[in-house]
C-alpha cells in the first residue's frame, strides 16, 4: 500500500500543466487534432482524467496553449535584435519564416493559428505574434495611426500563406512527390490554349521550379518594400525636403 501510495505522489509530482501540453503538441504532430482527446493524454501520461482537467480546463484551451507553446518555441530560436544590429526588415523576416518552418513542421498548426486570430484576438497567441511584428513595424518608422492596419496586413499575409502551404489538399509531401506533381501540373498549363492562356503558359516553368520558403519570402519583401515606399525612413525623408 505504501509503495503504491509513494508511486502515486511521484506521478503527481511529474505531472504539470507544461508536460501535459507538451503530450498534447506530440499527440497533435503525429495523430492529428480529432485523435487528442483526455483518454489518449491519460494513456500517455499514465494518470487519470482528473489530474489532467485539474491543470487544463477543457480541450480549447488546452488546444491554445498548445499553440501558443509551438508559436513561442519558433519565435525563440531567433536571436533578439540588439541596438544598431540587423534591421526592423530582417526581425519581420525572422519572425515571419520562424511561423511559417513551424507550421511546416507541425501541420496542425495551420489552422489553429487562423481560430486564434478570429476567435480570441484577445489570446495570448494572437497578442505573441502581433508584438513581435508590431514592434519592428514601428521601429520602421511607420506612423502610429496605421500601426494596427500595417501589423495587420503582415500577420494576415503570413498566417494565409503559410496555411496554403502547408492545406494544399492533395499535394505530396516528400520531395520526389512534389516534383512529380508540379511537373504534371506545369505539363498541363504548357498544353493550354495559347491565345485563351498566354500568361499562364509562359509561367509553367517557373511554377514547377518554384520553392515555398522563398515564394513566401518573397510575398514578405514586397509588403515591406510597400510599407518603406509609402512610410520611407526619417532620413530618406529629410533628404528630399527643401525645394528646388
């Protein structure tokens, strides 16, 4: 009786909110989202339905800690900026690749990102990712009027292409597979009608050759050139003042 008494306080001891949510992201990445229930957290874990809604309240929230786990663990892989290193176009890059590679690597993420902003603006998911592209977005220069609506344009971007990514029904997932479907598909746009679809033949070639990381990438320089365009830096501004 002892002994059982003594195995159950050390499973007590080891069982916290953390290692529960960290099963949770494990059971995620390699079963899906339909498969995390509390009866496969309690088989995991080796404990009882009570230890765990006694550290998580429900399946939501334990879904948005989840989340907000992944989502922290990717933005602190990237170093923080220091005083005069880098630039507020290089933090928005890190930030935004650091999503997208952790949405590649845990493909449920994808969609728990999009309920967050939508449902829970006020989540601790939400506010993570708008401060650190919030804060370059500033430093950038932008004034504060549009702070919200700049921030917003690039988290949108981000989450929406990262999503597409990483839902493509149908589209493999191993290299050999994705060359063997962009190929087919670049075949088909080749064969098109070329009066009907002329654009569409002549961009056959670079859509088989295409990467998503770069593509995404690329998506993110062209708002920041759009941003520094129409918000252009202190500097760069006062250069053009006085007349002719």
């Amino acid at each position: 009786m002892a002994t059982r008494t003594r195995q159950s306080q050390r499973r007590r001891q080891v069982l916290t909110r953390e290692r529960i949510v960290e099963t949770a992201v494990e059971l995620l990445d390699t079963v899906g989202k339909d498969a995390l229930t509390v009866r496969a957290l309690t088989g995991r874990l080796a404990t009882g339905s009570g230890a765990i809604y006694w550290h998580i309240g429900n399946m939501d929230e334990l879904l948005e800690a989840a989340t907000d786990a992944v989502v922290a663990d990717a933005l602190a892989t990237r170093p923080t900026r220091p005083a005069g290193a880098g630039s507020p176009q290089d933090e928005i890059r890190a930030v935004a690749l650091g999503l997208f590679d952790a949405v590649t690597e845990h493909p449920w993420l994808a969609a728990q990102l999009a309920a967050q902003l939508t449902r829970n603006p006020w989540g601790p998911v939400t506010l993570r990712i708008f401060e650190n592209i919030g804060r370059p977005v500033r430093t950038l220069g932008v004034p504060q009027g549009v702070w919200f609506t700049t921030t917003s344009t690039l988290v949108h971007y981000i989450l929406g292409a990262t999503a597409q990514t990483s839902q493509s029904t149908g589209v493999p997932s191993s290299e050999a597979e994705r060359a063997e479907f962009l190929g087919t598909a670049s075949r088909a746009w080749q064969d098109l009608d070329p009066d009907d679809y002329p654009f569409m033949r002549a961009i056959a070639d670079q859509m088989r050759e295409h990467d998503d990381r770069e593509q995404f990438l690329t998506g993110i320089d062209l708002i920041l050139t759009g941003i520094t365009t129409l918000h252009p830096p202190e500097p760069a501004r006062r250069s053009g003042e006085g007349g002719l």
